[in-house]
C-alpha cells in the first residue's frame, strides 16, 4: 500500500480532494473499500460500547433520558438515530450468531436490525427449534459483498410465508387496504395507497410496460425521474382502462399477474418446510414450497392455491437442478413458452449483482444468433436492457465477460481478469429469489 492510499484510509478528509489524482483507479477502489469496510467495523465498536453504557449508565447518562439521547446529544446523530443504535445493542444480546456476523463486518447495521427484528417477533406458526435454521439463512443472504437488503427482505418474506399459522400474513390481508384520493387547495390531486401484495403485483405488472424509459426520436435519453415515469404511466394506465381497457405488452407478454409454484407444493403444502435443502456451498431458500411473484417476491401456498382456482396455468418441466428443460429451438426469437420456462430460471436479470424484475428484461443469446447459436435454454439468458447493452454495444466491455451454461443447467459468468484475476466463474443473480 502506497503512503498516500495508507493515508486516504487513516488520515483525515480535509484537503484530501487536492490529493487524490495521485491515485490510479485500482488504489481509488481500494480504498473505497477499506473505507467501507473500517466504516462497517467502528460501527460494529459504537454499537457494543452504546450498550455496554447502557447496562452501565453514569450520571451523565441517566441525566439524558438513556444511552440513545446522551449520544445524539454528544454526536452530530438524530435523537432517533442514537435510540436506534442502543436499541440494536440490546436486541442482539439474546443472538450470539447475529451479533458476531455483525462485530465481523460481514453485516451491516440495517440488515442486522431486520435480522433481529425477525427473531423477536418470528411468524406464529413457527416452531422453537426452526429459529437457528432460519437465522443461517438470514446471515447468508446478509453476508458478503453480493448482501442486498432486498434479499433479506425477500427470505423475511418467504419464512413468514413458510410457517403459516391460522392469522392472514401482513402482506396478504385485503382488510388493510386503503387507496386515499384528495384534492389540493391548489387544485392538484394527492393519492396515497397501501395494498396487499397481490394487488401491489397487478398495479406494479400494468404499470411495467408504462414506466420505462422512452428515448426521443433523436435517440436523446428519457430524461424524467422515476416518479414522473410512474405518474406518466398511471395516467396512461387510466386512459387505456376509459377507452375500453387497452392492454400493452410487458417483455413480450400482456401484462398479467405471474405466480411460479412446484407442482407438488399446489397439489399439497409439504410437512418438511421447516427444513429447507443445503448443498454443500451453503443454506439454500430454493427449495421452500411458497410461490413467487416476479415483482413482489413470496406468497403463501394457501393464497397461491386460492389463484390456482382460476387461472391459465402454464408447465415447465425442470431437471434436478430447477433448470428447465428444452422446447422448440428453431427460431431466432423467443418464444412465450421459452420466456415463461427463462422467468422460472432466471428470476429476472441474470447479471451478477443485479435485481431487476422479469418484465424489464431480454432473452441474450449467449453464442449469437448470426454465429449460428440456436434458440435453446443453453444458449439463452435473461439479462436487463442495461446489461444486455453492454453485451453487445459497449466498448470495451463486449468480449470481456463469459457466460456458461453450468453443469446445473443454469448460466455462470466469468469476470474479465481486470475484476477477477482468478476468473472465478459467478453464480447467476438468483441467490435468494425464491
């Protein structure tokens, strides 16, 4: 490590800014890195001395009406955001487990408090003795760089879907929903809704379409925020429904609602839910018999059973790796049974690091089309309009990664040695989207 980079990590910000050109790119990254990672530890030691003072309160402390407001009285911290810290110390008392993945660094703060908060208050169905498995599978999907809070919310989502109990879960209870629409004093109108989950995927599926990006004729970037896109959309959505419900299509199919389920979970809920499958690699969510919507994430088996009444209801014959099997390769573009079995596989872009959903989405030919690859779900995979751009147009980018079809059927990317000296191959982007 070069003296500058040694200071950039342990000496002070002021005038740094003047001195950073002296870096490459590679020291720049790595010491973002280490930044994050010193960052991640202090927070780690803030934590544990917060709560060790709180079981230990001085005057001082008892002055200022607990550990949480002394410190934001003595920081720059919110009076909420000091409260928060004491509050994560004493939650991770009675979870050893949590609390050393988080003193490691290998978890952050946020993802620590969704973890404990899941174990205080675990789904009523739940039995005792499951709590240990599911807090593996928690830290699996809060550990490592590849950690997204998505994916803890998606295995929170999928456990409290798993071990139903008689009560309707949160996300799934009609009787909470409310859609309030008020007019402004300036004339303008305000809605502010709050959805179960299968409605959430019916709004979020008929707005996809909708809400995307449109470059101009000229090929200039949409330059509208997210929110505009989505208020843009909505309105639409009401013009197409007052002109007799115009439908569009959504990554080549008509918007609908998606629910992927083993057929053996609809035909009858397993009693092995509480002892979900490994492999040797690590604590696996895949195998746990709950549906999945491609937006919004798990949904009960019961809820899935209750659509499965009345529904089109499309195959995919998998292997013993959940990667489905082959069907009509010989045309160049996609077919819709082939993208259903693709959404099945891939869960939405298949790029390392990625979330985004199946709608927004296209089958890459992983050996082009014109270089006689056949459209076959060995040669295909679902990548992000971004990603898949950069497979084919950007400079310096094209040729740099490799994508596999691994033994599992399932595609692997190898990283250009410029990421990977290695060239360790990487697992598509569906850890933990169950």
């Amino acid at each position: 490590m070069s003296v500058l980079l040694s200071d950039v990590v342990s000496g002070s910000a002021v005038g740094l800014r003047g001195r950073l050109w002296q870096l490459s790119a590679s020291e720049l990254r790595a010491a973002a890195i280490e930044a994050s990672a010193e960052i991640l530890r202090l927070e780690a030691v803030r934590v544990a001395v917060v709560d060790e003072l709180s079981m230990r309160p001085d005057d001082q402390v008892i002055a200022s009406r607990g550990v949480g407001c002394w410190l934001a009285a003595n920081t720059m911290l919110q009076v909420r955001d000091g409260k928060k810290i004491a509050a994560l110390g004493a939650a991770l008392r009675p979870f050893p487990a949590v609390a050393a993945r988080f003193d490691d660094g290998d978890c952050s703060f946020d993802h620590a408090v969704l973890i404990v908060a899941f174990c205080e208050s675990p789904p009523k169905g739940m039995p005792d003795e499951a709590l240990p498995r599911c807090i593996d599978l928690l830290l699996a999907a809060a550990s490592g760089v590849e950690a997204t809070t998505t994916k803890v919310r998606n295995v929170i989502a999928t456990l409290e879907r798993v071990f139903e109990s008689d009560e309707i879960p949160p996300a799934e209870d009609i009787d909470r929903n409310e859609l309030r629409i008020a007019s402004t004093l300036n004339g303008r109108v305000v809605v502010r809704g709050d959805f179960d989950a299968l409605t959430g995927e019916m709004l979020l599926s008929a707005l996809s379409n909708l809400t995307m990006p449109t470059p101009a004729p000229d090929g200039t970037p949409d330059s509208r925020s997210a929110a505009k896109r989505t208020a843009d959309g909505f309105t639409e959505l009401i013009r197409r429904y007052l002109d007799c419900a115009k439908t569009g299509v959504d990554g080549g199919q008509r918007p609908h609602v998606n629910v992927h389920i083993n057929a053996r979970d609809l035909a009858e809920h397993r009693d092995c839910a509480a002892a979900p499958a490994t492999s040797g690699s690590g604590v696996a969510v895949s195998d746990l018999d709950v549906g999945h919507m491609p937006w919004l994430g798990p949904l009960s088996v019961s809820q899935t059973r209750l659509l499965g009444c009345d529904c089109f209801l499309s195959t995919v014959l998998l292997d013993d790796h959940g990667a489905p099997l082959d069907a009509k390769p010989g045309k160049r573009l996609v077919s819709a049974e082939q993208r259903v079995a693709l959404i099945a596989r891939d869960k939405g872009c298949a790029f390392p690091g990625c979330t985004c959903v199946p709608a927004w989405t296209d089958a890459h030919h992983i050996r082009h089309w014109a270089n006689g690859g056949p459209t076959v779900m060995n040669n295909l995979v679902l990548l992000c309009r971004s990603h898949h751009r950069l497979m084919h147009r950007k400079s310096g980018f094209v040729g740099k990664w490799v994508i596999r079809i691994g033994v599992d059927n399932k595609p692997w990317f190898i990283p250009p040695p410029s990421i990977d000296p290695g060239q360790h191959p990487r697992p598509a982007n569906t850890t933990f989207k169950t």
